[in-house]
C-alpha cells in the first residue's frame, strides 16, 4: 500500500514556490494529482514536462462541493491502496488553509498522509491590502459559510470565490446587512506578478469577469452605524442605557416597575396585527424584544442571569420539546405535536403540579383565564364531547341571570353574569377560537363605528349629547355598511 503525500501550489506563480516543494515537483517520475489544474504554478511546470491529472471533471458532475470533496477523497484512497509507492497530491495555496480534502484525507486512518507544506497566500494577501490581522481578522469560505457568524466589526476575507456564482451568493448574503453600495476588494493572485486588486460596490461584486480559483473577497470593517440592525449591538445599547453614564429612567428600573409597560406592548403587538400594519408590527416586535433585553440587563446588573442564559433556556427548550425535527421521533399530524409537547413538558419540569390547572398565569384577564382554564381541563377528559350541550349550557346560564336580576340581589347577579361568560369563553375554545382576541375585534368594531357617528354628528354641527338614538343608530348603521 501507498502514502499521499500533500503539497501546496502556493497562491500565485513559481517564483512564489520554496524550492524543496519546487524540487519535489519536478523530480516527480509519477502523474502528481492535483484538485484543480486551473493554476499558474501547473502551468507553468507543464512545460517542464512535470504531468498533472486533475479532478476538475468532478466539479461538473456533482452539484454540491461537499459531495466533489469526498469523491475526491475516495479517488486519492483508492489510488494508494493500490500502489506501492507515494502518491503525490498538489492543491492550490497551502494544504492546511481552506482546503477540504486535506482535512477529510487527515481524518482516516486506512491509508498515511503526510503534509508537505507550500505558501500560504495569506502574509502576501495582507501585504497586499495593507491590513494587520491583529485588529481582527476572520476568514470565511466562500462555498460554505454562515452569514450569523459573520463579524463585521473586524476585517473579513472570503476564499474559494471560484466563480461568479459563489460571488453571487457571498454578495446576496453580505447584501443582507450591508448597503449595496458598501466598499469591497477583489484580490486576484495575491503577491504573484499576475496580482489584480480592485474595489467595487458590494452590488457589483459578481460582475467581475476576472473571478478565478486565484480570487478572495475582502470586506473591512464595518462602522457602527451601519450594524444597529444587529443583536450585538442592541445589547451594547441596553447596558450603555443601565450604565454608570446612561439613563436615569432605565437605570431605576426593575422587573416589578416594567411589569405594566410590557404588558401594554404585548397588547399594541397585538393591536398592529389585527391591523395587518407591518411597520407597526416591526416597531412593537421591537418593543417587546427591549423589554426582554432590559429584564435581561436587569439580571445582568445585579449578578442573577444574562441574556445568554435566556437564549440558552428557550433554544434548550425548543430542541427538546420538538424530537421531530431535531431527533428521530415520528409524528402524524399537530395533534401529535401537541400530546408530545406536553408530555415532554412534564419531563422537563417534573411532575410537581399540584393541580391540572397549575401553570395559568395569575395576571392573565379574566376571559383568557378562563379559557385556559377550560382547556386544561378538556386535556384530561373534563369536556362535553358535544357543542351543543355546551349551548344548551349557555341557554341555562342565561335564565340563571335573568332569575338574579329580578331577585335584586347584586352578587348573584354578578356571579351569574360570570357564568355566562365562562360559558362563552368553553364554546370559544369548542370552536377554536381565543376569546380575548374575538372580543378585541368586537372593541375595535365597536370604537370604529362610534367614532364615525361622532364625526357625523360634528360636521352637522350637533351636539352628541343631544343627539336621538335613531339619529345615532341610522349613522351606525351607516358605518356599518362601509366596512
């Protein structure tokens, strides 16, 4: 059996080559392998007669570069378990930069892989850009990256921009947090005679004709106004905001004192949703998500939790709660979804219940309480299993209420009325339908349609004080056929 021997290309022409890895390539008495014969260093050493068999045709047969990677992987393997002699494999730039194939070869252990070494481009990359990489410097794989791990307060270099294609899908990511017209520099051959810089607006990145296996992308750093969409920065604003210099209203707060304004965005949340006003419903979200990074800051200041213990609990929680999709538990329909989620819930928690009807918030409103109340309890069989005897349990409340109200007597009347609607709120649910969120509608109908008889009223000069009830019912309806 055979050993593969790795050797870096170095990123530019064959001056750049140190002159053992020179030697070794063309005293080479074998084909050398190599990933891509796109390369001026190949080029070049062709002409000495050094023979090169490449694996580019993989790269028009697979779709994905990870499938070409571990093709190619495979093909080296078999190409030594049957030899008996050292097979050479040239890749461009150095072995262990960005180069997949080398680390998948590294990770078996069937056949020995020795890694020569070559030039990385990097010390010429950064000569050649005037950057120093202490101030923070990330490099990212143009083929397979995660735009959230992206740090644009630091210098970014993107390799393996093969062609205008990953170009396309590194502008379109970048595009999601930059302007289009944000400054970046394509670097061709780095530190090589056939290097090419050149800065073009983010939006123009894949219009480059000049884009080759040579091409990396470098984006600098970003200034802090164009990264307030970002979490990071929020966070830096909560804790400058509860700091020694920052506010004194959000300095003096506490969990109990922003209990009230957390519970109003929640319902203005609420209200732009009905509305169906998407700017609304973005300036609210970000309402709450404030609350939620000032209860954290909160936490932080005073040494109990952090906003990563947040994250941490809720990502924790959703990845357990659904073995759907981050295990291999099998599920049929919602209904499946639900019974395992509170299952799992229970697991989670522990069975310290006291009661089913543990875990309704106290604060909730009345009407969603006893919602959800009555849903709990529906869990565990506590239901009518036919709607219309919950009807015919309105009818009875109903004559229970009229029965108080000729008796006089204020707390049965009180109690019979809340009946009735704890009824409501049963049939609600029956229908699947949330009681709070019906009765909102009904209140904004109602403000609607009020506010148009008064505007009615105004423009005839009329006091609404003095106004008929016919005059006011004949502009209700009126309001009612506008809608």
């Amino acid at each position: 059996m055979g050993k593969i021997e790795v050797i870096g290309l170095g990123a530019g022409d064959a001056e750049q080559l140190p002159l053992g890895i020179y030697r070794k390539l063309t005293q080479s008495e074998t084909i050398i392998y190599t990933r891509t014969i796109d390369h001026p260093v190949i080029e070049t050493l062709k002409a000495e007669d050094v023979r090169f068999d490449s694996f580019d045709a993989m790269y028009e047969e697979e779709e994905q570069f990870g499938a070409v990677y571990e093709r190619i992987t495979e093909a080296l393997l078999g190409y030594a378990m049957e030899s008996d002699q050292t097979i050479i494999y040239a890749v461009p730039g150095h072995p262990m930069l960005a180069e997949k194939t080398v680390q998948l070869l590294l990770e078996q252990d069937a056949v020995d892989v020795k890694v020569a070494g070559g030039q990385s481009y990097l010390d010429d990359l950064f000569t050649s850009l005037k950057i120093d990489p202490i101030e923070g410097f990330q490099f990212a794989d143009g083929t397979s990256f995660n735009r959230s791990e992206l740090d644009y307060r630091h210098h970014i270099i993107f390799c393996q921009v093969y062609d205008r294609f990953i170009a396309s899908n590194v502008k379109l990511a970048l595009l999601e947090d930059l302007p289009p017209d944000y400054e970046v520099t394509i670097v061709e051959a780095a530190g090589s005679n056939l290097e090419k810089i050149t800065v073009v607006p983010l939006e123009e990145l894949d219009h480059s004709m000049e884009i080759s296996n040579l091409t990396s992308v470098y984006i600098p750093p970003v200034p802090e106004y164009l990264l307030h969409h970002t979490f990071s920065k929020l966070k830096e604003v909560m804790a400058t905001l509860r700091g020694p210099d920052g506010c004194p209203w959000d300095r003096e707060q506490t969990h109990e004192s922003l209990r009230e304004y957390t519970i109003e965005e929640v319902y203005e949340l609420i209200d732009a949703i009905d509305a169906q006003d998407d700017a609304n419903i973005i300036e609210e979200l970000g309402d709450i998500l404030m609350h939620v990074l000032l209860h954290s800051q909160i936490g932080t200041d005073a040494g109990y939790f952090t906003i990563d213990d947040v994250i941490r609990s809720i990502t924790d929680k959703m990845i357990f709660r659904h073995p759907h999709v981050f295990s291999d538990t099998k599920v049929n329909s919602v209904d499946d979804v639900t019974k395992n989620w509170d299952q799992l819930k229970k697991e989670e928690k522990g069975d310290q219940r006291q009661s089913v009807l543990d875990g309704v918030p106290t604060h909730l409103p009345a009407l969603a309480k006893a919602f959800n109340l009555q849903k709990k309890a529906a869990k565990v069989g506590f239901n009518w299993e036919d709607v219309q005897h919950i009807w015919e349990k309105l009818d009875e409340e109903i004559k229970e209420v009229q029965e108080a109200i000729e008796s006089k007597t204020p707390d049965d009347i009180e109690d019979e009325f809340g009946d009735v609607l704890f009824v409501l709120a049963n049939l609600t649910r029956y229908y699947k339908i949330n009681p709070e969120i019906a009765l909102n509608r009904a209140n904004r109908k109602f403000i609607s349609r009020f506010t148009y008889i008064e505007e009615q009223l105004k423009q005839q000069e009329k006091d609404i004080n003095k106004a008929t009830l016919e005059e006011m019912d004949a502009y209700w309806n009126q309001a009612k056929e506008r809608e």
